[in-house]
C-alpha cells in the first residue's frame, strides 16, 4: 500500500507542476494533495506547522493566480473586455499554439479586447496588455516557485 501511494503522490506531484502552466489543472492544490499522500504512506514526518504553512501557501498562490490578472488588468487601466479578452487568448493559446501560445496569446487577447473597448488609444490598450502579461508571469511564477518546493519535500521525503 505504501508503495501504491508514493505512486500516486510521485504523479500529484508532476501533475500539480504541470498545472502551474495548464490553467485546467489547479497545480498547487495538486501538489498538497501529493505531499499528503506520501504523508499517509508512511513517507516523511512533516508537522502539523508544516501543513498548516503549505495549506496557507497552497490557497494563497491559488487565489493570486485568479485575481491578479483581473486586478493587474485593471490597475493598468483595462476594461472588462481587456480582461475577457485575456482570458480567451489563454484558452486560445492553450489550444491553437502550446506551449508559446499561453504566453502570447492572453497578451494580444487583453489588446484586442482594450482595443474593442476604445479604439482611440492604443498606447493605453498595449499597456493594459502589459499588465495582464505581467499578472499571467507573477501568478505562474508564483505557482511554479510553490509547487517546486512542495516537489523538493517529496523528493525529500521518499529519499531521507
């Protein structure tokens, strides 16, 4: 059973890696849930502090992910249709061009969407695209940094 478990932390774990980068796949949590299996396993004497810290870390990054892009968008100036813009250029180019396409495309998806709203200023619409890429850059980044140190445990507890 032990070893059926560590399977399957091994595979939360990558999963949740991935997610950090496929907005379908919730990677953070993914990777708690990781961690816990190999808990249960047998793998790794982790704390009630640590859980504690992980799970505060796991929601946080969770939800900055969510709520940046939207509070960048607007904060650089942005419209809502900046911000569904965005958010259909991400799920475009998670589809039409991997992996580069979850870069670029909720980028030009926020100017679009900025240039439907007012067409007039284009300076405003290419930094309203700015600011959501910055938010799509911290927020992966943020979930990236979590979840390798999350792999980091594990691998640490399997091999310790």
């Amino acid at each position: 059973m032990e070893i059926l478990l560590a399977i399957l932390a091994i595979l939360c774990l990558i999963t949740g890696l991935l997610g950090c980068v496929l907005p379908v796949l919730p990677g953070p949590p993914i990777s708690y849930v990781g961690l816990l299996l190999l808990h249960w396993g047998g793998y790794g004497d982790f704390t009630t502090r640590f859980w504690v810290i992980w799970a505060v870390v796991t929601v946080v990054v969770t939800l900055l992910d969510y709520y940046l892009p939207v509070w960048m968008t607007n904060r650089f100036g942005g419209s809502r249709s900046a911000t569904i813009g965005s958010m259909v250029g991400l799920v475009a180019g998670i589809f039409l061009f991997p992996p580069v396409g979850m870069i670029v495309c909720p980028f030009l998806g926020a100017l679009v969407g900025e240039l439907i709203h007012d067409r007039s200023d284009s300076t405003k619409a290419f930094r309203v695209a700015l600011g959501s890429f910055l938010a799509f850059i911290l927020g992966t980044g943020a979930k990236l940094i979590a979840c390798g140190i999350m792999i980091f445990y594990g691998v640490k507890a399997l091999f310790v």
